[in-house]
C-alpha cells in the first residue's frame, strides 16, 4: 500500500465512540489526510465543524466533541461491508510531542 492510495475507516473508542457502523465508513485520499482527520477532530472538532466523506452514505460537516486522546481510526486499504472483513488492516491512534501538541501515526494490526 502506497501513501497515495485511498484508504478507509471506521472510527473508535473516546469518550462517545463505539465502533461505527459500516454505514459511517469514511474514506480519504490516502493515509496522510486520514490522520490529518483524527489530529484536526481532536484538536478542532469541539469548536470547529468537520467534513465526513462517507463511501456509503452523502458526505456532511458536524462538530466533534467526542474525540478525545484513546480514539482511533480502524483503517481499511479497500472498502468493507461488515462480516469477517471488519478486521482492520491498520490503525491510526494519536500520540503527543513534549509540548502537548497531538499527532497521529498508523500501527500495523
């Protein structure tokens, strides 16, 4: 998988997130702009409404409060339809510098 091929996911844990459904799955250009997601709806998304690009359903800007330090993005490199394909290939999880500033980076499953 190359950093410049679309990828998938469904988001998890946080303070408000149970797993989503198949139906919520999110897609990205490619793994950079997925992790850009989770870093800018933890920082923004209390004050700062947030774009979901959904494969399954019409795309829409919300805020997102619930984001907080244990949620991640269980990351798919092709699209899943529930079933035994909801392993993830990889997850995204946040991580912070010394300085208290958040990143996101991506765990292999």
């Amino acid at each position: 998988m190359t950093q410049e091929s679309r990828v998938f996911g469904l988001w998890y844990g946080g303070s408000s997130y149970a797993m989503s459904e198949v139906k919520d799955l999110e897609t990205w250009a490619n793994v950079e702009l997925a992790k850009d997601a989770l870093v800018d709806r933890y920082g923004k998304g209390g004050f700062w409404k947030q774009e979901f690009l959904y494969m399954y359903k019409e795309p829409e800007f919300t805020f997102t409060p619930g984001v907080d330090e244990e949620t991640e993005i269980h990351l798919y490199y092709s699209p899943i339809n529930g079933g035994s394909d909801m392993y993830p290939d990889a997850v995204i999880k946040l991580s912070f510098t010394e300085d208290d500033e958040a990143f996101a980076y991506v765990e292999d499953v």
